[in-house]
C-alpha cells in the first residue's frame, strides 16, 4: 500500500437524523423515498404534486 | 438480478435460433465463460443484453436496420418478411421475468434492399410465486425498476473500452456519476430534496395566500357593536324604569285626586270612562287580530273568482256542442263495432255500410268524454264552494269592518270627554286642583315620550343584534381561516425538518460512502496493480489515479492497461459495497437487488499474463453471476488456472467464414479441441453458439 493516509470512515450514522424524526416527519420521509425509489428509472420524474399530499395527508 | 438463460434468432451474427443459454447460477460455480474469435459475435452478445433490456446498444456497434443476420436475408425471398430478436430469462425477488425484444425487416429484391417494418417491440412477461404468467404492458418502468438504464455502464460492459470510466468523454461524466449516486441511494436523496423544496414553496404560498388582517378588523369592529349594544339595551332598561316611575306617579296623582272633595265627582268620571276605554281598545286589538286571521285563511278564494269563471265558460261551450253529458259509454259502442251490428239493427260489415260505420266510430269518440263529464261533476262541487266561500269572506270582513269603525268611533268620544275632564280640572278654580291636572298631562307626556323613546331603542336593538349575528358568522370563517393557517404552518414547519433530516442524512451517508468506495476500490487495485499508484474518488464520484510524492498525491495520465485495470476496480468496488450495503441492511429505498450480474466482453483484452489473473481472480468474485466473452488466447494460462473450478457453463461460437481460406483457431476444454473458425457453406458469414460442457 502506498503511504497516503487511508481515509477514515465517518462514525455518525448516517441514518440517524432519519431514524429519529418524530412520528409523522418519519413517515413522510419513508412515504417520499418510496416515491422517488418507483420513479427512480425517470429521469426527471414529476412528483412535486405526489410529496405536497404526501405531506399535507401526515399533517392535518 | 439473476440471469437465467438467452436465446436469441438472426440477432447480427447469429443465424437461425440459438439454443437457449443457459447461465451458471449464483453459488459455486457462477461464471458462464463464451470463447469466439474475432468477429465472430461476443460484442453481439453483450449488446444482445443491453439491447433487449434497455434498446441500447455500445457507441458504434450497429444500426438498427442491421440487427437481422444477413445469412438469414440472403436465403429469404423478395418480399419475405424476416424477425431478428433475443430473449432473456431472468429472476428478481420472486418473481420470474420473460422479456423478448423483436425487429421485423422485409427483404427487397436484394438483400441490401431491407425495410423495416415498424419500431422494435419489447414483450415483458412475469410469474410470480403462483407461477401464472402475465403480461406486463409498462415494459421500460418495470426493467427500470429491476435495474436502472444508466446502471448498465456497470452491469454489462466492453472490456475493451472500460477505460472509459477513468478516461470519460465529457458527456459521459455525468453518467457515470449519477449511476454511482442512483446505485447507493444518493440520487434519490437528491430528488427528495428537490421535491421536498418545491413542496414546501407551494406551501409558503398557501400560507402567505390563508393570513390577512382581516380578522382582527372585524374584532375590533364587534367590540365596539357589543358596545354600542349594551349602551342601547341600558337605554331602553332606563326608559321603562322612567316609564314605571311615571305610571306610578301618574296613579299617585289620579288617587290624589280622588281624595280631593272637588275633584272626586269628576275623577270618578274619569276612572268609569278609562275602563271603557280599556274595554274598547281591547276590542280593537281583537277585531283587527280577526280581520287578519281572515285575510290569511280565506281570502285565496276571492283570487279564484277568475278561474272559476273560465270554468264554468268552457263546461258551457261543450254542453253547447253536445259534448256533455257523454250520455254513452266507450266499451258499448266497441261491441257494436265488434258485432259489426248497430243498434238500429243495421249491418255494419258490408261494403255498403261504409257511412254508417264511420257514424258509429264517431259515437266512440264521443264516448271518450265520459271521464271528462266526471271530472266536472267533481271540480262543478268544488267551483260552488269556493263561490260560497267568497261571499262569506266579503260578508264576514263587512261585519268585522263594522266593529272596527265602531271601536274607534267610541274610543274617539272617550278621549275626547276625557280632554275635556283634563281641562276643566285644569282650569278648575282650586290652584291644587289644576296644579295636579297639569301634573298629571305633563306625566302622560313624559309617559308617552319615553314609550316612543323606547320603540326607537328596540329598533336600534334589534338593528345591532343583526349586525352582531353578520359580524360574529364572518368572524367564524376567519377563525376557520386561522386555523387553516396554523395548518399551513404546521405543513411548512414539516416540509422544512424533512428537507433538514434529509440534507444531513445525505451529508452523513455521502461522506461515508465516499471513503467505503475509495478503500474498497484502492485495496482491490493494491492487490491487483504492482505500481505505486493510488486510486481517488472524486467529489463528482471520478476516478483518479494518483502517484505519492513527498506525501502529496498528485494526477497521473494512466496508461490503457491502468485505465482498465482501475475501472475494473471501481466496478468491482461499487458492485460489493452495493451487496455488503445490501446485506447490512444499510440503505435507503434504491435499487433492490441482492444480485448483481457482471457481464463482461473481452475484459483481459489489453492486459499482461500478471492482470489478466488478479482481474479473473478478484473482479470475477464480486459479483454474483459472472459472464464473461473470451477469445482463446484471452482465456489461455492465466485466466484459465484463476477461473478453474468456478465455471459452470462453457459456450463456443463458431464462425463461419465465407473466405476459401482461413487459419484455424481452436480451443480445448476437458480433452476435447473444438474449432472456433469454419468455411462458410455460403457467401456469408454466421456464427453457431453451442454449450461445450462445464467444470
């Protein structure tokens, strides 16, 4: 191996600020990462309308 | 994505139908090795791939009016109609897939002379556990769902031009970088956050759109209502409390009166004609309540009198014309007509007795007025009872009109003896008599001015009260407005911790990712390359090779070999931590897959004996299924001993050439020579694919 200097891995987990959303905040993000996981194949999807009743649907 | 098998039928080189290929499977044995010579069609398999999963194929390698094998034009007649296409077979999840993509030419009259005809077609059908085979008509959402367009850079690649991950044409870096970011998640991190802002835009409008000041005017505009309210209903309490306190002064007077020798004859007077006053302006107040209890009950009838006129016309003018009484029934003269005998006896059958028949269908008609006649019997007793009742409304109306005038006729002579008791009293020679009297008027003044006070003031009630319920209903909707506005809030609030959460998770997880991609990449090529280079990742995920000196690497023009030998890296780094992530359940939603095929061409095109093992040693071990195209000399010694054991299918495809002459190329498996170049039978050239065994 040459001598650089490896590159050390981040300890915060990345997921964390995700995982610990309060109840609705983490639905609607499960909710909009589905939604761009179905269309990831598009290239520029059109979901804008789709994540506004996403969000207007969790918060009422 | 596991492969399963591939067929293909006059796809390029290959005439005819192949037989199905088959794939060796994830486990001990997942490399599928195919050796061919030059031209004999490789590059035509890996494009067999890419072209039927995603209709692409690699930069320069064909038409699409050329994807029909020309052996197999040559032998159609003018005008036949030909169909090229390839089939695979492959499982995700638990579902099977069968997808066919066919091109259909017609033949001319030569076999350069080729129409398409129409656009390639893609069939997709799945199964899943039920094992029932479907159609799926979304072909290019569901294949992009398996396994993403611009991913295939990493999945089906030309060994022979995968410099081009390190050496990338300016149009391709972006590719090659959203294909890394679409594969690990990142790409959709991105879009969230796109979507999320414009989300949360829209909602700072709405809410921007709900908030006015509005409310608070209308408030402000009801306090001062209540205000003006309470002021008039304390208004109105003070003037009846002035009202009573007369009234009571009033009596004292009257009663003081009575006490005085004087006046007590004349007050006595009074007080008699005060309760005939009472009496008739009760009376009064009766009678008119009784003309209105008239006027509502019974007076519509004296608006009928019109139609009731009309009526009585048009029963007149049908009694004129004999139309009423009917006088005959309907079904008595349709047994006449039926016994074709009139009552008079006459025949009503022959030809002769056209007239008289035409009499008797005539009495029919009339006939038919039999249910008029009834109804005006019914309506004649109903017209009668509404003229009776007209004449008692006028009758009864006269008599209450009477005692009406005679009411007002006497309560007009009471008041007036009762002015003129109030003026003798007043100018009554006694100074406390007329003292009193003029006491007692100026009270009833008072009396009457507060009473009339008071009326004003219950209008004014009345007015506030409507204007209050108005004020009170608008500020309800701006209270629903509000609270739609704390809504909106809320909305924004939301939409701007789930932009924040993601943002920083994708920080985190881009940082993380970033430094896992770098050292898998740099611990495969440490393994594989013996110079000192060390491979980089760069923020726009490029690959770099760079050379230590005095501790600070700096950019190195890599050779081909090194170029090749890194982006075999990369691949190999990105298709593990793809599965290590997978495995550790460390992912977002992305791609989902816990097999990732490699479908290599010519990957040991350009390297020496040393690389050509460590790639076939390492790279092929990344990946779950390995498909690799090879030519003899490729796959001689070095990647023949690191593959050994590890193969599960072997394919030749034999070219037949159409030169008369042509060196022989064979390859050996297991004992056996087989020869990869033959005589062409005719003018052109084909190649056959056949499995040749396995490990």
């Amino acid at each position: 191996m040459p001598d650089d200097k490896e590159p050390e891995t981040p300890t915060l987990d990345a997921f964390q600020p995700l995982r610990e959303a309060p109840g609705p905040i983490r639905t609607i993000i499960e909710r909009v990462l589905t939604l761009e996981q179905e269309r990831l194949y598009q290239r520029a999807p059109r979901l804008n309308d789709d994540v506004l009743r996403v969000i207007k649907e969790e918060i009422r | 994505m596991r492969l399963l098998s591939l067929q293909a039928e006059n796809f390029r080189q290959f005439k005819g139908r192949t037989p199905e290929i088959q794939f060796g499977a994830p486990g001990d044995k997942p490399v599928t090795v195919f050796f061919g010579t030059n031209g004999s069609g490789k590059t035509a398999l890996l494009n067999a791939f890419t072209w039927t999963l995603y209709g692409k194929t690699s930069r320069g390698f064909l038409l699409p009016d050329q994807v029909v094998n020309n052996a197999a034009l040559r032998e159609a007649r003018p005008g036949d109609i030909v169909d090229a296409w390839v089939e695979i077979k492959f499982e995700h999840l638990d579902y099977r897939y069968v997808v066919r993509r066919t091109v259909r030419v017609r033949r001319g009259t030569t076999e350069a002379d080729v129409s398409p005809q129409g656009e390639p077609v893609t069939e997709l059908q799945y199964a899943g556990p039920d094992g029932q085979w479907r159609v799926e008509p979304s072909v290019v959402d569901s294949i992009g769902r398996i396994l993403p367009e611009d991913l295939h850079t990493y999945f089906f690649f030309d060994g022979e031009r995968i410099e081009r991950l390190v050496q990338p044409r300016e149009e391709e870096r972006a590719d090659i970088a959203n294909a890394t970011r679409k594969l690990f998640s990142l790409e959709i991190l991105e879009r969230a956050i796109r979507h999320v802002t414009a989300a949360k835009k829209t909602l700072e409008e709405e809410y921007e759109r709900i908030g006015d000041t509005q409310a608070v005017q209308l408030i402000e505009e009801k306090r001062k209502v209540e205000a003006d309210l309470e002021f008039a209903r304390e208004r109105f309490r003070e003037l009846g409390r002035n009202v009573d306190g007369a009234r009571r002064a009033e009596e004292e007077i009257q009663t003081r009166l009575r006490t005085l020798r004087a006046a007590k004859e004349i007050q006595e007077r009074r007080d008699a004609l005060l309760i005939d006053k009472s009496a008739r302006t009760t009376s009064l107040r009766q009678v008119t309540s009784d003309v209105s209890s008239l006027i509502s009950s019974r007076a519509y009838a004296v608006f009928l009198t019109a139609a009731c006129t009309t009526y009585r016309n048009v029963i007149e003018s049908m009694r004129q014309k004999g139309e009423l009484p009917a006088g005959i029934k309907k079904q008595f003269v349709e047994d006449l007509l039926a016994k074709n005998r009139c009552i008079c006896g006459r025949s009503l059958g022959h030809e002769d007795a056209h007239d008289a028949r035409q009499v008797v269908e005539g009495w029919r008609n009339r006939a038919g007025l039999v249910d008029v006649e009834e109804k005006a019997i019914r309506m004649g007793g109903e017209v009668r009872q509404l003229e009776l009742q007209t004449s008692q409304f006028w009758e009864q109306l006269g008599h209450f009109q009477e005692r009406r005038r005679a009411d007002r006729q006497e309560l007009s002579r009471i008041e007036e003896n009762l002015e003129n008791i109030s003026q003798q009293l007043r100018q009554s020679g006694e100074e406390e008599l007329g003292k009193l009297e003029r006491r007692l008027v100026d009270t009833k003044t008072a009396i009457e001015r507060d009473l009339l006070d008071q009326g004003s003031c219950n209008g004014l009630i009345k007015q506030l009260q409507t204007k209050l319920q108005e004020l009170e209903g608008r500020i309800e909707k701006h209270q629903a407005t509000e609270a739609k506005q704390q809504l909106a809030l809320r909305r924004l609030t939301a939409a701007r911790d789930v932009i924040a959460r993601i943002v920083d998770s994708k920080a985190r997880f881009e940082a993380k990712f970033r430094v896992d991609l770098t050292k898998r990449v740099r611990a495969l090529f440490d393994q594989i390359s013996f110079t000192p280079y060390v491979p980089e990742i760069t923020d726009e995920y490029a690959l770099r090779l760079r050379e230590s000196a005095g501790g600070m690497p700096l950019p190195v023009a890599a050779s081909q070999g090194e170029s090749q030998i890194l982006s075999l890296c990369f691949i190999g780094g990105v298709i593990s931590l793809a599965r290590e992530y997978q495995a550790k359940k460390e992912r977002l939603p992305g791609p989902d897959s816990s097999h990732f095929p490699l479908v290599m061409d010519s990957p040991f095109g350009s390297l020496g004996p040393n690389y050509r093992r460590q790639v076939a040693d390492h790279i092929t071990r990344l990946a779950d299924q390995v498909i690799i195209m090879v030519t003899n000399t490729q796959w001689r010694g070095e990647v023949e001993q690191s593959l050994r054991g590890r193969v599960g299918r072997y394919y030749v495809l034999q070219y037949f050439s159409p030169k008369n002459e042509v060196s022989p190329e064979t390859v050996e498996l297991a004992g056996v020579t087989h020869d990869l170049i033959k005589r062409s039978p005719s003018e052109f050239e084909y190649t056959t694919l056949s499995e040749v065994g396995h490990d």
